[in-house]
C-alpha cells in the first residue's frame, strides 16, 4: 500500500518537488467547493484525530460558529512532547506542505483567517524546517491574500514552545499562546465556543491535518477502504524501546502489534522475549508480553483490551527490564511536568515517585503497594485535565499488570526468620 504521508521520494519536502507529485491539488479542488462540503467530506471519511483523543476530525469541525462576528482560529498542535511519541516531526522534516495544505483546507472549511502551528520547544531544527516551507508557500502566493486567485485569504504564524508538557493539552496550549501561564481550562466552555482571546477555534494535530489534502483530493470513500473501518486510514506509529530498528513506521490502522514489531522493527535484540508493551505513549496502560498475539493496532481494538492507540508510540520492553524502574522513571516524568494547578496532581504525583523511589530502593513498605493505587485513583478524573489521569494509569496498570515483580522488590528486602518463605505480599505484615 502507498504511504499516504511519509512518501519514499527524494527532496519531497521542498515545494517545487512536492508540487511536481500533485502537492495542492486538494487545496485546488477544496477551493472550488462550497466550504459546508470540505467538512462533510472529512466527517465522512471518518478521520479520527491522531494526537490521542481520536476525536472525529470532520465533526470537530462542524462545531464552529458560521457567524463572522468573531476572529476565528485554528491551533495545529505539534507540542509533540509524550515520552515514545516522535512522529510529528517526521512530518516536519520530510512532508511539512501536505500538513500546509492540510492546514489551509481547514481553515477554509471553517472560515478561518489566522492559523497557529505550536511546536514544541525542543524541536527547534524542525521548526527551521517547517519555518523554511511556510515561508515558501508565502511566496508562491500559497499562504495569504486571495490564495490561487480566489478570495480566500489565511496567515500561518509558528509559535515555539518554552518545553512544558502541558502545553500539549488543548487549552493549556492556547493560554500559552496568549502569553499566559501553560494552565489548561475549565470546560465548559468550550474553545469552538470560547478559545483563543475569547474567539471560536480549533485544535488538531499536526498528523490529523496531514492526511486531509488527500482525502479531498481523493475523496471520503478512498479513505475508508484504508485499514480499520472505525478508524480508517494509515497511522504513524512510532517504535521505540528494545527493538533493532526503532523508528516511524507508516501502516494501516489494524496492523497487527506483532507485525509491526517483528516484521518493521526487526524484532528484540538478542531474540529475548518481550515482558511489557506501551503501545500509545507512555501514559497509556501497558499490556504483558503474552497478551500481545493477535493484537491490532487500532483504537477499538485496544479499546476493547483495556489501552488506547495514543498517539501510537510503541515502547517495547524486554524480559531483562526491570518494571519498578521504568515505572519509576515515568512517574518522575509526570511528577516534574504536573503544571501544579490541582491539588490531586500537583501532590499526588510527588506521593507516587517518592512510594516507588522507597520500593526501588529496596526501602519499601508491604502497604506500600496499595498506597500507591490508593492515590492513584484519587488523582484519576478529579483534574481539570487529562494529565491526572495520564500519571495515574502508567502506576494503577503497570501495576495491576506486573504485581509480583512490586511484591517481590518489597518482600526480599524484609528480615524475615529463617525458613520461613513467603509466597504474597498479602501473607505478611510489616516487621516491627
């Protein structure tokens, strides 16, 4: 199947090579269309967003106002900053004008003059790069006033990041963008109804806007005949971890876990089994190696499971990995990028390293473990955003999954009398 995004051409990236191979074609043909069918078009198609939430695209769009008495947005989120999500940078480097295209069909869709790409902090080569193409887009009269001669007329302004996690989450990134503090909003309202500077705008991801000018160009039921039917389409999904060619590998959705692994990234070094698997960035829950046979790649199909495709970073982990560390280390993660604006995150996830710093020390306690879903599941849904449950689910499912290897870190570290083996965690008390 032909790559819908990453496409294997030399120099793709440069304007005069992307034109060459029918680049704008769509932006053509959507700018001869009422801007109502652009949307039905995408709805139909049934793009689902690609930044983690898989929110219908088309639909997503419909929410906008149509009345001009507000300057209207779009927010293109490419803060790209999961640990084990690196695919929107793939775009950058290698196809950044079919994320233009897609860009502008949006805004004409929607009515909109002013478009925000965000990029995250750390990815200042890829923000020359994508710098560099917009600026060639202005020039060939691609970007701004009466855009191929028509009436339409859109601006395209990139914002760097200042390198904060939460920034990635919807409104946070918008108040960043106003020169606030990176706090995500209370909703409702919501920012279709009430976004950047009080106007009605839209968020998508870098990804989700790079598989539009093909769909217009191509059509809706092209589209859906591309892997899974609920979510159609190819996915970049990101393979990191103890894998001998790690990498972004474009693939249809559905693609089987093991398929991806094996088959494109080469399998596990040493031929050593796998003990754990995130398959969508490092806050989804993760699943054990033995649960991995027949798996698809796709978010009803690991919705069903108990995970979700993320934003499809695969982090693979082999038989020697020790699970309390990792976990370990993600916590720090959160624990340093929680924006500390609900008490339940800003406290709860300093609680969750310090417990598992204790237990990785050889330091732990036998409650310990229950502590640690205890709090858990007090930071899950009591947050203004996502980002408490993003801490929360790596700790409650890791260790839901991994149990033994926590109670094992704990029980070989307490004096015992001679003799007497313990075969749980729940047959012992703490030594006094």
């Amino acid at each position: 199947m032909e790559n819908i995004i990453l496409k294997n051409i030399k120099n793709y990236h440069k304007l005069d090579v992307y034109i060459q191979h029918g680049g704008y074609n769509g932006l053509k043909k959507a700018l001869g269309m009422p801007p109502d069918s652009v949307t039905e078009e995408v709805k139909k198609s049934n793009l689902r967003g690609r930044g983690g939430a898989c929110f219908p695209c088309g639909l997503k769009w419909s929410f906008m106002p149509k009345s001009n008495d507000k300057p209207k947005y779009l927010c293109c989120n490419g803060d790209e900053s999961e640990p084990g999500s690196f695919k929107d940078r793939q775009i950058f480097e290698f196809n950044p004008h079919q994320f233009i295209e897609g860009t502008l069909i949006a805004c004409y869709a929607m009515g909109i003059k002013t478009a925000y790409v965000y990029i995250r902090g750390e990815y200042y080569p890829w923000q020359l790069m994508l710098q560099k193409a917009v600026d060639d887009a202005y020039a060939k009269g691609l970007i701004g006033k009466n855009i191929l001669g028509t009436d339409f007329s859109t601006d395209i302004f990139l914002h760097r990041g200042a390198g904060a996690y939460i920034c990635g989450e919807e409104s946070a990134l918008m108040n960043s963008l106003e020169g606030r503090r990176g706090y995500p909003r209370v909703k409702p309202p919501f920012p279709a109804n009430n976004g950047l500077w009080g106007c009605p705008t839209t968020i998508n991801n870098i990804e989700t806007l790079a598989n539009i000018p093909p769909i217009i160009e191509k059509g809706a039921d092209w589209f859906l005949k591309i892997g899974e039917p609920k979510h159609p389409g190819t996915l970049l999904y990101g393979v990191s971890g103890h894998v001998n060619k790690p990498g972004v590998y474009e693939l249809p959705s559905g693609t089987l876990l093991t398929e991806i692994i094996y088959d494109y990234a080469g399998g596990i070094p040493g031929n050593k089994k796998i003990k754990m698997i995130i398959p969508g960035g490092s806050s989804m829950p993760p699943f054990r190696g033995d649960e991995i046979e027949g798996l698809k790649m796709d978010q009803e199909s690991l919705k069903a499971k108990g995970s979700s495709i993320g934003t499809a970073g695969i982090i693979v982990m082999d038989e020697d990995t020790d699970i309390v560390k990792v976990l370990k280390r993600i916590a720090k993660f959160y624990y340093h990028e929680s924006c500390g604006q609900c008490t339940p995150c800003r406290e709860g996830c300093g609680w969750m390293l310090r417990i598992l710093d204790r237990i990785d020390k050889g330091l732990g306690r036998t409650e310990d473990i229950k502590l640690l879903v205890d709090v858990a599941n007090n930071i899950e849904g009591n947050t203004i955003c996502a980002f408490g449950d993003a801490a929360a689910w790596p700790v409650k499912f890791t260790i839901q999954k991994f149990l033994p290897e926590f109670e094992s870190k704990i029980i070989d570290n307490i004096k015992l009398p001679d003799n007497n083996k313990v075969h749980s965690l729940r047959e012992i008390k703490e030594p006094g």
